[in-house]
C-alpha cells in the first residue's frame, strides 16, 4: 500500500474519524467503526445524497427495506447462482487472490513495460473470459499461459480457480438446522425491486420515476484489504428509476452526467474523477459505467451507474406469481419499466473525501496536516476558542456556541495554545475557528481564521451565522 495511503489510514485512527471493529479483541478483518468525527463526515455525505436525489427531484422518493429479505428474493436476483469471485490460491504462501485482479494487475505490468501488443491480447483474453460460461477455467488458462507468479512469494504454483458466493447466510427461528436459511442483504437494490408497486401507488408516482434508499449491505469478501475501500460490512445509497422500455439509454446518459456532478459538488478535485466503462456487461445490463476516482491506492470505482432493463422485475414477477407491469394512464399501454440504477458506496466516498482532503503544508514555519473538506462535509463546522480564561472570555465563547448549535455542529476548545487549537482543528478539517478576544469586550467582533488561506477576518458577534453560511458555499 502506499505511503500516503497508510498516512491517511493512521489520522483516521489517531483523530478518531474510523478504526478497525473490536479492536480490543485484535480487530474483526474488514470491518471498521466510525468514530465521532467520521460518524459526522459520514451523515453530512448521507445528508448530500438524499438531499440532491430525493429532495432535489419531485419523482424520487425513499425507501428503508429491511436487510433479511426472503430467501426467494436471491433465487430471483440471481444472486444465489452468481453472485461469485473467482478465486485462486497460491500453494507456497497459502495467500488467496482474485483471479481476475491478477491478470489485471499483469496487464498492468505490461503495459508499464511498455509491451502494448501483448498487455492488449491479454486484455482481450481477459474480457473474453469474463463473458464466458467457464469463467473460472479460462480465468486459470491465463494465469498459465501467462506464467504469472504469485505477488507475495514469487512462486507459480497455484490451485485451480473456484467460485465463491459472496452472501452471508445465517439461520432464522431457535433451531438451526430446521430454521429457514436467510441471506443479509448484497446490495439494497432488491428492497426495491420487490417493493416497486408498493411505494408507486400510494406515492402517486408515475413512470418515470425513482425509488431512493440507504442502508447497510453484507459481502464475504475474501481479498479484504485495502481499509473502508472494501469492507464485509458497508454503506450504499442506491436509487432505481424506472423508466419506458426503449427510453433507458436517455436517462443513463442523464443520470450519469447528474451523478459525475454530485462528486465534484462535494469538492472533489475534478482531475481525480473519470469514468470508466465496463469490461464486462452484465447478462441484463444494456449499458455500464463507473465512476472512478483516483485513491493513493489507483483509479478504483466509487460509483456504478448500470441500466438494468427489465430483469430484475420480471424475475420478481416469475417468482413471486406477482404483478410487476405498470399501466401507463396516459398513453393507455401496459409494460414491466426498465430501470437504470445508481449505486454509491457510502463508505468508498468518505474514503475518497479523506483522501482528496488530506494535505500537508507550513503554518507559522511549522509543518501542519490539514484536511480541506468543503465545510459542508466538514464534521465540524466551526470552532470556538477563547484567547484566554480571563475577563469573561469563556462566558462569550459558551454563549457564541450556544447561538450556532442550532445551525450547525460546533466545538468549543479552551485547552492548549492558539496554535495547537488551530492544528487540531486542521487536522480535522475544521473550516473556520473563531476567536473572542480581549477587543470582543469592546466592539463585539470575533476573530475568524480560514483553515485554507488562513487568513483572518473581523466579524460581528451577531452576523457569525450568515457569515459561516455564505463562506461555506461554492
Ligand atoms: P467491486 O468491483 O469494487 O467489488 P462492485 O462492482 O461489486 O464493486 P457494486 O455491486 O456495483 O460494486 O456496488 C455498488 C457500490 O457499492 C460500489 O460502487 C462501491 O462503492 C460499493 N461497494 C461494493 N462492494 C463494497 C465493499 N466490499 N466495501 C465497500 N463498498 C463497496
């Protein structure tokens, strides 16, 4: 991993933003908590989503499924049949891979070698054998053909691949052998699909239009590494739109321009995001995107946007022995909608907003971490600090703090020297900190310091609110 990469990894830590789950028993792999600052960091983003999909357009509304869903929802989505990694194991280091990640990571080596011709036949082997019906032997007659050794001991000796399934399956009712075998949830799609006509009629929506939701998805993800980027445990924020067959390749060319915007509406620097087009469409899918984002650890997808057709939902209606079509009023005509998806990880982009927050610069002639969050992910918005316990400096500061809670998350510091209040504000990501000074006795003007500029400004104590507001913005 990168140098930079385990940088980020340890403010998380110290700062208390994510830390590994029961860390006090050696940590349970690939799952994180959050802690009071990335807890704030992950609701603002939540905030931002559901307020641009859903309150941001009148033919978006939410949904909370729950996560154990009925065994025959996976049978339909197909999950229970396909939701598989190819893996491999090296026999030397007993070490696991993902088969296709190798060839990708030795196309990759290729191409640095500047071998283009033979990077690109691999390249096309590679696609080939993901679209074919014997993915996990041709993935493997790669991995021969093109003598690719394993990264961690050198050896070429390898295993044959297998498929594993990605669901975790518990048990429901007190015995477990005779209980009904249950999946937590993949993906919180499927809450939707099975929901469809649920939330359509009494929403007195219309296709077209969209079903929103957030919620916790499960994978056993076997190459688990690469800290909250991929976790057995994590956030996505889904939106399904269901739209007329033959109109789905208008709003995925809408929606993937609207959702490109949204990453760089969250201050992402732009030249960190791209989209990146699938090597493999899935069997349903009549068109694919993601939206990458360039972590230390490379390009790595943040967000899919896929058009699903009319899969998902006819095979709801094929299991279910339920009606899944939608009469259009207007035109007079009946039809099962095609649906295009959006489909964000939570946690991938609160990885991406550390990541293209984190910098290190001079303050002072002293070397400071800072992180530039856009203040409205910023955990903290402002901070409050008296220059001194003296002269009811402290009085003011509480009543100052008092005023903004209702408007946004705060903190009052009273602790430390100026400057070591201020680093630990930047390393938090703090945009403003406001100072009551001895001249606020006087003129009832604080002292505001811009985390980025670090420049200062005098502000009257009753303008803070608006001021806040409008630098917050843009
Ligand atoms: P990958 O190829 O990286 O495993 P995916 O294509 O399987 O991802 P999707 O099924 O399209 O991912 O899920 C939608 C989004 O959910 C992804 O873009 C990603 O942001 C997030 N996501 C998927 N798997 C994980 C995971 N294990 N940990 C964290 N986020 C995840």
């Amino acid at each position: 991993m990168s140098d930079l990469f385990d940088t980020i990894v340890s403010l998380c830590k110290q700062r208390g933003f994510i830390f590994q789950s029961s860390e006090i028993y050696g940590g349970q792999a690939a799952t994180y908590d959050y802690g009071p600052l990335g807890v704030e960091l992950k609701r603002n983003v939540k905030d931002l989503w559901w307020q641009e999909m859903v309150y941001g357009h009148g033919d978006v509304v939410g949904l909370d499924a729950a996560i154990m869903m009925h065994p025959k929802t996976w049978e339909a989505s197909g999950h229970t049949e396909a939701f598989n990694d190819p893996l491999i194991d090296d026999k030397a280091s007993n070490h696991r891979y993902r088969a296709d990640e190798l060839i990708e990571d030795h196309i990759r080596d290729l191409r640095q070698d500047g071998d283009m011709e033979q990077a690109e036949a691999v390249y096309e082997r590679l696609v080939a054998a993901l679209n074919s019906d014997d993915m996990a032997g041709n993935l493997y007659d790669i991995i021969q053909d093109e003598e690719i050794r394993a990264p961690r001991s050198g050896a070429f000796d390898w295993t044959p691949v297998r498929q594993f399934n990605l669901m975790f399956e518990t048990h429901v009712g007190p015995v477990a052998e005779t209980g009904d075998r249950i999946f937590l949830r993949p993906e919180t799609a499927q809450g939707i699909f099975v929901n469809f006509q649920n939330v359509r009629e009494p929403a007195r929506q219309h296709v077209p239009f969209g079903i929103a939701q957030i919620g916790k998805a499960f994978r056993n993800e076997i190459v688990a590494r690469q800290f909250v980027f991929r976790m057995r445990e994590f956030e996505q924020m889904e939106m399904q739109y269901f739209v007329k067959p033959g109109e789905q390749l208008d709003f995925f060319a809408e929606w993937r321009e609207k959702r490109m915007a949204w990453h760089k509406r969250l201050g992402v620097r732009p030249s960190k995001l791209r989209f990146h087009e699938h090597e493999q469409l899935s069997h349903y899918a009549d068109a694919a995107e993601d939206i990458q984002y360039e972590y230390p650890i490379g390009w790595k997808e943040v967000e899919g946007i896929h058009s699903r057709t009319d899969y998902d939902l006819k095979r709801h209606q094929e299991y279910s022995g339920k009606n899944m079509t939608y009469y259009d009023p207007f035109e007079q005509e009946k039809y099962i909608p095609y649906v295009v998806e959006t489909s964000v990880g939570l946690d991938r982009t609160v990885l991406m907003l550390l990541c293209d927050a984190y910098d290190e610069d001079e303050a002072n002639g002293n070397e400071r971490t800072v992180l530039r969050f856009h203040p409205e992910v910023a955990p903290i918005r402002a901070a409050i600090f008296p220059l001194s316990k003296k002269k009811g400096l402290p009085d003011i500061a509480h009543d100052i703090e008092a005023d903004l809670r209702p408007h946004f998350n705060v903190m009052y510091d009273e602790r430390g020297s100026m400057g070591k209040r201020y680093r630990r504000m930047d390393e938090a990501g703090t945009p403003f900190c406001i100072t009551v000074d001895f001249d606020t006795l006087d003129d009832q003007q604080v002292t505001v310091r811009d985390r980025d500029s670090m420049e200062q400004d005098r502000v009257a104590i009753d303008q803070l609110t608006a001021y806040i507001n409008d630098h917050s913005t843009g």
